[in-house]
C-alpha cells in the first residue's frame, strides 16, 4: 500500500486507539462499512460508521487532506477540538449520533460544503456556524432544536437546508440572505409565522412546510419567482395572500388538512399549476376561475363540504385525476363529473371523457 508514512502511522495509532479495529483500503466510501481512501499517498477519505464509539482521538487532526469524514450511527456526544485542522474537509457526515451540543470546532472548517447531522439530540445551533462559508447542504432533520441563529444567514453558500422534524417556532429574518438556497424543508415544526424576508430567497425552488402551526402566510411569499412546489399540509390556514398569484412557475400546491371554506382566489392565477390538493378542508364551493388552470393534471378535493360544482371545472382538459370523494354533491355536480371518467382502482375520477 502506497501511503505517506505520517498519515500511515495515524492511521495505525487511530486503529489502535479504538480497540484494534481494522480500517481497510476501499476504492470509494459507502454507508455501511469501515475504510479509508487515498489519493497521492494521502488519506483524503475516512469512515468510522456503526462502532458504537464514545469519542473519536485527537489524533484524527493528523489527516490534514482529508476531505470527507463519516462518523454516523456511533455514540458520539462531543469531537474532538483537532477536528478544526481538517481544514480541507468538504463532507462530513454525523448522523445517528448523540449529540445535545453542537460541535464548535466544526465552525472552523470553512471549506466545509456538506454537513449531515440527522437524528441527533441538538437543542440549538451555535453562533460559530457563520464560519461554514462554503457549506452548501445542511441537513439536521430529526433533532430538538428550538431556534436558528441569526448568524444562519452568513451562510451565503447554503443551496440546501433540512430541518425538518424539530421544534421550531420562529424563524430569523437573516434567513432572507441565503440568496443561493434552492430547497428548504421545514416541515414537523411548531412554526407559527414566517418572517418577511422569506420572500428575498430569490433562488427557492421547493419549500416544504407541512404540519406546522400557520394561520397566515405573509405577503412577501409573492416573490418567490422561482418556486415550483410549495406544500403547506396540516396547518391552521383559511386564506392565502393574493401576491400568491404572481408565483408563475409553481406547478405543485398542497393545501390538505387546513380550514378553507373558500376557494382561495390568488390560486386561479397560478398558470403553471399542475397539482392542487385541498383534501380534508372545509370547502362549501369551488371559485369559476377554477377553469382558469388550464395545466392541471391533478386535483384533490376530498372530505369537504361541496354541494355544487362550477361548470368551468369541464375547462382542466389536461385534468389525469379528480379526487372528490367524501362531499355532498348535488345532483347538478353528480352531472357534471359523469363527464369524467372514473378508476375504481384509485377510487376517484380520471380525464375528461372524449
């Protein structure tokens, strides 16, 4: 094995360290086993994955290329401070882990551009993580975290954020800085509002806000250009700002499990619009403008109160899945969805007979 002597040697002492385990060569990293990988003799890869490890050794600073880390599924609650020399580390992987505190060491590594640290115990993220400059993906799904810094919107790099299945309540209006962030999913939190500056993410494409506690969106949502899914799912909604209108490339909607009892009229205006989903709401009746989505292909509309149907529903020519069991249809509305053809397989109605 051509490998520099130094990183040879902490390589051995690190195996020695952690009870004389065998870290083998491997061609590439992968999620289930122990190895490391080199390149110009120097260890840029490691993974200590499923050892049940209480603590990694300082020694592990040694690695001064390494570039990608997994330390997931052991029983780690602090790193070490050497962790900061690692200051080519561009991944590194945390998930499964027991950690209450987030690491301040990790602040350090500015050419840090993925962090996972899922399905831990974090109650908070620390100021320090302004110093992640170059992070593009964080994810922290499945933690208890409480609140995000202001310092988050130093993340001027950030195209991905997961924190989702936390125990957010607020979010901090520097999140409007992250001007390159692409997907932002915050779903199963006990977010109640969402800040203005939440329309300056000029670059979101998905954000993801199910099962939260939302009863009103803000205006500034409007100038999301950019966004083609928003998924608002079991929230406490009645209504949606009429700047929702001017989102002319959302494709996806999802709106189930709120409390509109009409038809709300910026939707009419979402051209683009594909999927809508208002199942388990209390809709008493559907807008005419309704017929003004000409490129929708799926609707749900189950388990409300509808009586009657607008006319202008024949108008979704494009329209491959009606769900709208679960409503009184009058027999004027009956009529008009015999116009559909119907799939007792998927137990709702299909295209538009021709």
């Amino acid at each position: 094995m051509d490998i520099l002597k130094s990183d040879a040697d902490t390589l051995h002492a690190l195996e020695t360290n952690l009870g004389g385990i065998n870290i083998s060569l491997v061609q590439q990293l992968n999620t289930e086993a122990l190895g490391f990988i080199l390149e110009n003799q120097r260890i840029i890869g490691l993974s200590l994955i499923n050892q049940r490890l209480n603590a990694i050794p300082e020694l592990i600073g040694k690695l001064t290329e390494l570039r990608i880390l997994n330390l997931n599924n052991n029983c780690l609650s602090s790193l070490p401070v050497s962790i900061g020399n690692l200051k080519k580390l561009k991944a590194l992987n945390l998930d499964d882990n027991q950690f209450t505190i987030f690491p301040d060491c990790i602040g350090q590594l500015s050419d840090l551009e993925i962090l996972y640290i899922n399905r831990n115990r974090l109650s908070d993220l620390p100021t320090s993580i302004k110093g992640l400059k170059s992070l593009q993906v964080l994810s922290l799904k499945v933690n208890q975290v409480k609140s995000l810094p202001k310092t988050v919107g130093h993340l001027e790099n950030l195209r991905f954020l997961y924190a989702d299945n936390n125990f957010l309540s607020d979010l901090p209006s520097s999140i409007g800085n992250l001007i390159k962030l692409q997907l932002l999913v915050l779903s199963n939190n006990q977010l109640k509002s969402l800040p203005n500056a939440i329309g300056s993410l000029k670059s979101l494409v998905i954000l993801n806000l199910n099962h939260n506690n939302l009863s009103i969106l803000p205006e500034p949502i409007g100038d999301l250009l950019t966004l083609r899914e928003l998924k608002l799912n079991e929230n406490q909604l009645s209504s949606l700002p009429d700047s929702l209108g001017n989102l002319k490339h959302l494709t996806q909607l999802c709106l189930n499990s709120n409390q509109f009892s009409t038809f709300p009229a910026s939707i009419s205006h979402l051209q683009a619009l594909q999927v809508l989903e208002l199942n388990d709401n209390q809709l008493t009746q559907l807008a005419d403008a309704i017929g003004n989505l000409v490129e929708l292909r799926v609707l749900y509309l189950n388990a409300n109160l509808l009586i009657d149907l607008p006319k202008t529903i024949c108008n979704l020519k494009m329209i491959v899945y009606l769900g709208i069991n679960g409503n009184p249809l009058s027999k004027n509305a009956q009529e008009i969805i015999t116009q559909f053809n119907t799939d007792p397989e998927k137990d709702g109605l299909m295209g538009l007979k021709k």
